[in-house]
C-alpha cells in the first residue's frame, strides 16, 4: 500500500495496481502499463511514483529473445498510466554510465554497449557487433565547439576482422570504429579525462589503463606519457583546475602505486606524499575546487589546493563520484547500495533500492532532470534530480524507494 497526497494505491497480485480518492471506500484500476503485473511495492518521491512489479506475460526488448520479468516503473500523472525504465537492461551488469545531452550509454560487460534517450524507459544496442564483445567502460565528451564524442572500451574480439580496444563515435565516424592508433594492441581503457586547452574550440584527452595516453585530435591519435607510469594499472583519473587562472591544471591518476598529479600535460608525475603510504587509493574526483581521494580507510578532501581533511565513512566502499553536484560512495557490499554526502548536514545519507539491501551499485551520472545509478545485475535506477536536492537539504528521515533512507554524521 502506497499513497500520493490523499490518493491511495494498492498492489495486487496479477491484476496491476488500484486507486482510491475515497480513504479506501471504492476503487478504480490505475494500471495502464501495469496490465497483467503482479506489484510488489509503490513508493512516492515528490509527484513521481515509484513500482516494482513482475510482468506476466513478460516484457521482451524488440528484436530480442530476452525476457524481463521484474521491472521498475515510473508513473508521473498520478498512477493513471505507468512507464517501465528498464526494458532491455533489467538483468544487465552495467558497469560504466555516460550522459551526454539527455542521452544516456551504458556498458554492460557481455551484453555490450546500449543506449537511451528517452530517459531509460527504452534501451537499444546500436552496435551490432558490441552484442559479442564485452564492453567494460563507456565515456561522452562535448567539446566548447560542440563536437560530441562517445568512447567506448571493448575487451574481447569476436572476429578475426574486428579488433578489441578502445572505439570512438564522433561527426567523424560514420559509425562506431576503432580509434587505439598509438596505444599498445589490444589496449584496456580503464578511466577517462579531459583538460580544455587554450584554444577554446580544442581539449586534450587523457586515457588510463597500464599507463597513460594522451590526444589532441579527439581520439584519433595518442602518444605516451612519462613512462615511469606504463608499469602500472590506473584505476582513475580527473582534472584538478589551478588554484588561479594563471596556474595549469592538474591531471590526477590513481594507481596501484598511489595517488599521482601532473601539472605539465603528463610529461612528468609525481606522487602525492599527503595520502599515507600503507593506505591504498581506489577512486579520485574533482567537484569545482575540491578534490576527493578514497582510500581502503577513508575519504580525504581538500579545498582549492588546500591541506587535506578526513571524511570517514559508514562502512567500505569501492568508488567516488561526482554525479548532480553531490559526492557519491559506492560499491559498497555491507547494509547499503551506497552512500551520498550531504553538505547541508555535514553526514551521509544510505542509498537503499527498493528498501533491500545487497545491491550494488558501480556508477552514477545526473543532468538537470534525473540521477541515473547502474547496478549489478538490477540494470539501470533513475531519481528526479530535483528530489534528490530537496531530501539532502534536511535531516528528517526520507522514505522513498531511490532516496537515501539513513544519515551518518560525520564524527570530524
């Protein structure tokens, strides 16, 4: 049983979804979308209702044999008709999430690379071939001259005739095609990142697996480097801008060896000595002029180049990220999906998913209109960016099937 102001909705098994405007009196099916489903739970967030319900007959994505029988669906005009935001992708592994102009890509390890733009309520695989070729990450990039550009990492090969590595789609490419000219064969793209140059209608690229690569071309030429980093895995990168508009920015990259900063394109590195030595860094971003470091023991930020402080956290995680202007903790395998800080209220707040707990989340991207955060086997979550906003502005606990459910103050 959920409820919508003073409008109550009930879940049934098989037959959808019902309404009451009476307090219960009498009611009317409110299930257009929800036809045949059994309805497990209904939440609200703000005027959206939320419903995870088992679909029978089952959704099946077109032109595919997969069936999906647990769905996620969203309803925006008072349960009267209801929306699935995961069809093609409710079963699917997404490991990388990139949003670029209300279009959403996910990678999804064996099942390839898939696309949205109607705000995941349909998913497609535009690359035929991506369905064979394991897709481990997943970057958009929008350069100042508006040149928009999709990478894409593909780590096996399913021919002879098509290559794993790295691939890009841009104005220059008809299509997707591989775009590794100067990096070692078979080349595993593990992180991302891009530095405007002077020239406003140009960037400069930056891509991480062992060792380092850099391009001035949008992807279709990279060269190396200090090589001192080639040995090495890097598991993420950012950019760092300069503490004034005459100072560069920094070129950030964690590997197995450490935290280490750039202030010279790459051209030499140095590891940051603040991170204590026995720690290992797993994941960095960059929110405006604060930059965050996760370590296996903690969060540390720093302010405008500033000396480091600790954030602690409520239990382990594997990532931070930068998603809707809030810091995010993920990968956690405790008692959450993960964890977002709360700068109103200096704590964290617990990401649950449909009130359970085990899932786990990998990544999270935002615009102006929805928070998308991939998961482990559960496809593909959204939540109305504004909701997210108002429900961290205040301490209160927030119920409701997306939100955080749980603050942690932090103890610093």
């Amino acid at each position: 049983m959920g409820a919508l102001g003073d409008t109550l909705f009930c879940e049934t098994a098989g037959v959808g979804m019902f309404r009451s405007v009476n307090n219960g009196r009498t009611w009317d099916r409110a299930n257009t979308g929800l036809e045949a489903c059994s309805v497990g739970l209904v939440n609200s967030i703000g005027n959206v209702l939320l419903a995870g319900a088992s679909s029978k007959p089952a959704y099946r994505t077109p032109g595919s044999s997969k069936t999906l029988g647990n769905g996620f669906f969203v309803s925006k005009d008072g349960g009267s008709s209801w929306q699935q935001r995961n069809i093609g992708l409710r079963d699917a592994n997404v490991l990388k999430l990139a949003l670029l102009d209300k279009t959403l890509y996910a990678a999804c390890g064996k099942d390839g690379e898939y696309e949205t733009s109607d705000e995941g309520i349909h998913w497609v695989r535009p690359l035929e071939i991506s369905s064979s070729m394991y897709t481990g990450g997943v970057w958009a990039f929008s350069q100042p001259n508006g040149t928009k550009t999709i990478f894409a990492n593909f780590l096996s090969q399913p021919s002879a005739s098509t290559r794993c590595g790295l691939w890009r789609h841009s104005p220059f490419d008809s299509t997707w095609a591989p775009t590794d000219n100067g990096t070692p064969v078979g080349f595993t793209a593990s992180a991302m990142a891009v530095d405007s140059l002077s020239d406003a209608s140009m960037f400069r690229l930056y891509v991480g697996g062992y060792g380092i690569y850099t391009s001035t071309d949008n992807g279709r030429n990279w060269t190396t480097t200090d090589t001192d980093l080639n040995a090495n895995a890097i598991y993420a990168m950012a950019i760092l801008p300069g503490a004034s508009s005459s100072l560069p920015a920094e070129i950030l990259a964690v590997s197995d060896a450490g935290l280490y900063r750039s202030t010279n394109e790459g051209i030499q590195w140095i590891k940051d000595g603040a991170i204590p030595s026995q720690q290992a860094v797993y994941s960095v971003c960059v929110l405006d002029h604060i930059l965050y470091v996760l370590t296996d023991s903690a969060i540390y930020e720093s302010v405008d180049h500033g000396p480091y402080r600790v954030i602690s956290l409520p239990e382990p995680v594997s990532k931070i990220q930068i998603a809707g202007k809030h810091l995010w903790a993920l990968g956690s395998y405790g008692t959450s999906t993960g964890f977002i800080w709360s700068q109103n209220t200096m704590g964290w707040r617990r990401i649950l998913l449909d009130g359970t707990m085990g899932i786990v989340a990998d990544d999270v991207v935002a615009d102006d209109s929805l928070v998308y955060l991939a998961t482990e086997g559960q496809g593909v979550w959204s939540l109305p960016t504004a909701d997210l906003d108002s429900a961290l502005s205040v301490r209160e606990q927030i119920l409701g099937s997306l939100l955080p459910l749980d603050i942690y103050p932090n103890p610093l």
